[in-house]
C-alpha cells in the first residue's frame, strides 16, 4: 500500500523498485486501464522489459491487455518518430 502525497507523488515498495531495476530518475510510462487502475511501465529500450515481474493475477487479470499497452505505445512512438523524421527531411529540401 502507498499513498499519494499533496504534490501528486507516490513511493514505489523498494521490492519492486528491486525486482525492476528502478533506481532515483528512472522514467516510468503512466496508463490509466479501464478507468479503474493505473498501469506505471518503466521505459526502456526493450518494451516487453518493461513487464519483467508482473503478472495477470498482480494486474487483476490484466496482463494481457497491459502487453496490449506497451505496444500500441511503442507503435505510436515509432510513428512519431517516422513523422518527425520525414518533417525534417521535408524541410531540409525546400
């Protein structure tokens, strides 16, 4: 159990910050899931990385749909960055 600060900050359990690998200035990725849980995945290179430790019954039978998450993200960040390249492609030829 954690509980949110007056500044909207919350404590990780140091055994999960442990099994993942998180440490002070990690990035974590913040998902809301079916309006009634917040999903935190950590960022990193390999996005299915990001689940090592969860599991269905730990998401409430979520697991699924939390793979789901990760990569529609991944997806939509590799588009942007193929949008963001062609712009700047675009306008270093005009």
């Amino acid at each position: 159990m954690t509980t949110l600060s007056t500044k909207g900050q919350i404590v990780i359990p140091r055994k999960i910050r442990s099994e993942l690998s998180l440490m002070a200035g990690s990035e974590l990725g913040v998902e809301l899931l079916d309006k009634r849980a917040i999903l935190l995945i950590p960022r990193s290179k390999n996005p299915m990385g990001a689940l090592r430790g969860l599991t269905k019954e730990a998401l409430g039978g979520k697991g699924d749909d939390a793979v789901r998450l990760v990569r529609r993200k991944r997806d939509r960040d590799k588009e942007k960055d193929r949008g963001d390249e062609a712009s700047h492609h675009h306008l270093a030829y005009r």
